[in-house]
C-alpha cells in the first residue's frame, strides 16, 4: 500500500471530529512503524535477546 492510501485509510477510520493535530500523531506513528518494520527487513533491527539484556542492565543497576 502506498503512503498515500495509508493515509487516506487512516483519515477513513478516525472519527468525524478528529483534530488536526490529532491526524498529525496518528501519520506520524504510522511513519515511524514503517520506517521501523522497513530497517529490521534491512537486517538493521535489534534482536529480542538484546533487548531483554538491555532490561535486565536498567533493572539490576
């Protein structure tokens, strides 16, 4: 789906009052969820493992 429709399928969605700023956040998430999903498919993701050990280091200090 291009940018474009995902946007337009967004604003379909939101409710009839919604605020400009308010479509603003939600673009913006669903930006950074493509941009995200787009660098883990490039290799450049963080594993599970690592992400569990970074916890367990802001925990235990």
């Amino acid at each position: 789906m291009s940018d474009r429709d995902t946007v337009l399928e967004l604003v379909k969605r939101l409710p009839a009052n919604v605020t400009l700023r308010e479509i603003l956040r939600e673009i913006e998430f669903i930006a950074a969820v493509k941009e995200g999903l787009a660098e883990i498919d490039q290799g450049k993701g963080v594993s599970l493992e690592s992400v569990e050990q970074m916890i367990e280091g802001w925990i235990t200090k």
